[in-house]
C-alpha cells in the first residue's frame, strides 16, 4: 500500500523539465523515459549523483557538501554491514569543504565500491536532504502479467508518502481496490487495523511508523476489526492481480443546485475534465480534494481560473533573486459558483497549492483536516548514468501570502474528519458540513 502510494507521489507531484545541457560526466536532464537498460551503478554514478545535488538543488550552491558525503557514507557502510561485508580500513576521509577534493579523497577511499551499498548511498544522500520532492527513484520494469498488490491502496493516517505523526488511534482503511485479493477477502473501508504482522499501529497516542514494513510485504496478516459490528477476525492476504484505473474526475448532484466533484489528483486535464462536470454553471460546488496526492502547477492555477481572475495564487522562489507569482489563468470563463472545497492530510503538493490560494484570496471555504504539508516546491529530473533519477526541486514552494505551507499544511475553516464508522456506514461528515453552510 504505502510502497505503491509513493509511486503514485512521485508520478503526480513532479515535473520533468529542466535546463536542456549538464556539465560533462555529471547528471543530464530527464526528457523522457529512462533507458530500458543501463550499466551498473559504479562510483561514478555516486560522483554524478552528488554533484547534481550540489549543481542543481534548490540549496545546493549553498549546501555544506561535506555532510552529502557523510550521509553517502554512513548509508554505504550500513548496507555492507547488513551483509556481512563490512571492510577493515573503510574510514570516512577528512573533508575541507572542498567539494572537488573531498569527492577525490571519498571516491579513493571507496575504491571500485560495491553495488547495492552505491545505490543505498546514493539514497541517503537524496534523502539526507529532508525534502518531501527530492527523491532517487530507479525504475523497474512492470511485472509480467501486469501489477500486483493486496489492493489496500489507502490508510487513515496517510501523509502524502509518509504515515502522519500527528495521527490520532485508531488507523483505519480507507480506500480498497475492487476484485483484488483484498476486496475478494470482504476487506472493506472503515475496517480498523488492530494488528499488521503482529504490529500494532499506535505505541500508546503515537503511530508506529514500522507498521509500514507490514504494507510492502508480499504477505500481509490483519487483525480487522468492523466498527459497524464490533467484531474482530484476522486475514492473510497474499499480493494476487490487480487493476487500477486511470485517474478520472467523478460528480454528482448535491440537494439544492449543489454540485459535488471529486477530484483525484492534479493530473494532465485534469482543470478542463472539472470545469466539463460544471457547464451547467450550479450555485455552489463543493470541490473534494481528500487524498488528492497533486501533480502539475499548470492544472491548478487553470483550475482557480474558473472561480477568480487576477489572483496570484503562489510563488515560486529560488535561492537567490526575486520570487516568481503563478497567477490565475485568466482565459477560463469564470463559473460564478460559490466554491466549498474539501483537504484532509492526503492533499499534497499541487493540492495543497491550490487550497492555500483559495484560503488566501478569500475564493471559499476549506473543510475536512489541515493539508499534508509536502508542497516544498516542483522537481525537474535529473538522469544517472546507471538509469536511475534523481527528482530535485529548484525553487522553493510559497503561498499568496508569502507564507511557508511546507511542512505546515493549509488549515481548515471548518473541522470535519472522516472516521471509521463514517466509512463503514457511507456518512460523509465533510460533504455535510458543505451542505449545511450552503
């Protein structure tokens, strides 16, 4: 579940455009598919690796490029470790400053270097960075026969590819893919997970962030139990076929000309697929954001545009120099439709630009929960000679009024949380709060 959510993040939230030329032997711009096939990774790739973070981060020419190394370094020696392979004499040099000598002195230390603990260090020192857009992907080929999984796609206590530290018990599915092994084990939404693997979710108020290994098994066993019942069973699911469906934009009617979108992530045409669900021009629409895990900038500002014209709806901002405003995209026809829009802590990145534009320039009302907090800023990709990528943004994410949502969210009007027994039952607790302020 969590290992699939990451993919979905990663394919949503970034873009791959960037500079058309590199320096030689270092990292190049991503314009298209990886090669299918490539060589190993060697200490090269490690090389190109560091100084594409160093060339091409949004803090990298101001980075202390010394604790990129020592993050590298602590990784490669853990993995080799895990292994039983750790090396006598396998010692971090001292490191100047200088990023050129100090990646002579590592690169020397590390000699040939060994596969898997390169492609761990290369992890780390992407991760090293802290920075919810920033990621070293290496793209496998599908598998034969087409995807699997055990079709729980979606959890309670999901926040953007993490689980929430500020999650509250109990952790509950949310989301359940039809026909798979789950579905086919009546798995339903709402279900509360008392146990994964013998893992309990909560260690007292807090969540247990391990509960994640459980989800990226290939064998998962559940203790579930139903909050409409109260009863508690336990299943094993085995990851089996499952189909998952491209992205669409869903509506309906609500009472009262109200009309209801669901929106699942800001996605290629995604603004014009929405503003089609609302030619009829109703006197409300309540916008469901919930799990809305973002994607291109564009879409959202085309979207905005449909409910406001002239509004800056964020900035883009580099290390150095002056901030860029995105502003609404002026040539929509305005709906003239009041708008109501529905966040929990899955609407991230792109979703989280366009709630905070709509909180900051007064364009409607946001309920359900604050927003993940994961919009630090989009990402360009960047090529390894091994054909893995790196995703770096190079401009940090900004509200319209300046403000940092990174990390934060966007706050809510009005608290409406979705919880077990809602799921289970089919109460939105979101959808009527819209509809009593309307």
């Amino acid at each position: 579940m969590i290992k699939s959510l990451c993919a979905a993040i990663l394919m949503t939230a970034c873009s791959l455009s960037a500079p058309a030329s590199a320096p030689a032997e270092r990292c190049t711009a991503l314009t298209g598919p990886p090669p299918e096939s490539a060589p190993p990774t060697s200490v090269n790739t490690l090389r190109q690796a560091y100084f594409c973070v160093l060339d091409n981060y949004y803090n990298g020419p101001a980075m202390d490029s010394k604790a990129l190394l020592k993050s590298a370094f602590a990784a490669y020696t853990q993995d080799l470790m895990r292994r039983g392979a750790d090396r006598p004499g396998l010692q971090l040099p001292e490191l100047t400053g200088n990023r050129d000598t100090d990646w002579a002195a590592f690169a020397k230390v590390l000699a040939a270097g060994d596969v898997p603990a390169l492609r761990a260090a290369i992890t780390a020192m992407v991760a090293g960075l802290h920075d919810n857009h920033a990621r070293a992907v290496r793209p496998t080929p599908p598998p034969e026969g087409g995807p699997t999984g055990t079709g729980i796609v979606g959890v309670s206590a999901q926040q953007g590819p993490q689980l929430d530290p500020a999650a509250k018990p109990p952790l509950f599915i949310t989301r359940v893919l039809p026909g798979s092994p789950a579905a086919k084990a009546d798995v339903r939404p709402g279900d509360i997970i008392v146990k994964a693997n013998g893992i309990r979710p909560f260690i007292g108020d807090t969540v247990n962030q391990s509960i994640v290994q459980a989800f990226t098994a290939g064998t998962v066993t559940l203790t579930l139990k139903r909050p409409t019942t109260g009863q508690t069973r336990t299943v094993e699911l085995r990851e089996g076929p499952i189909t998952r469906q491209p992205p669409a934009v869903t509506s309906k009617k609500l009472a009262n000309g109200v009309a209801y979108v669901q929106l699942p992530g800001f996605y290629e045409g995604a603004a014009d697929q929405v503003i089609a669900k609302l030619q009829g021009k109703p006197k409300a629409v309540v916008l469901d954001l919930r799990g809305n895990g973002g994607g291109s900038p564009r879409e959202v500002t085309r979207l905005l545009g449909a409910f406001a014209h002239g509004k800056v709806t964020s900035y883009f901002c580099p290390l150095k120099g002056d901030c860029v405003p995105n502003r609404t995209d002026d040539s929509v026809p305005l709906l003239g439709s009041r708008l109501i829009v529905l966040t929990d802590r899955g609407c991230a990145s792109a979703c989280e630009d366009f709630s905070a534009a709509v909180k900051d320039n007064g364009l409607g009302t946001l309920i359900g929960t604050r927003t993940a907090g994961a919009v630090s800023g989009p990402s360009d990709g960047y090529l390894l000679d091994d054909g893995s990528v790196l995703l770096l943004p190079k401009v940090r994410h900004l509200g319209p009024a300046r403000e940092i949502i990174d990390t934060i969210g966007v706050p809510v009007d009005h608290y409406a949380p979705m919880t077990a027994l809602d799921l289970a039952t089919g109460r939105d607790p979101g959808v009527a709060k819209a509809l009593t302020l309307l």
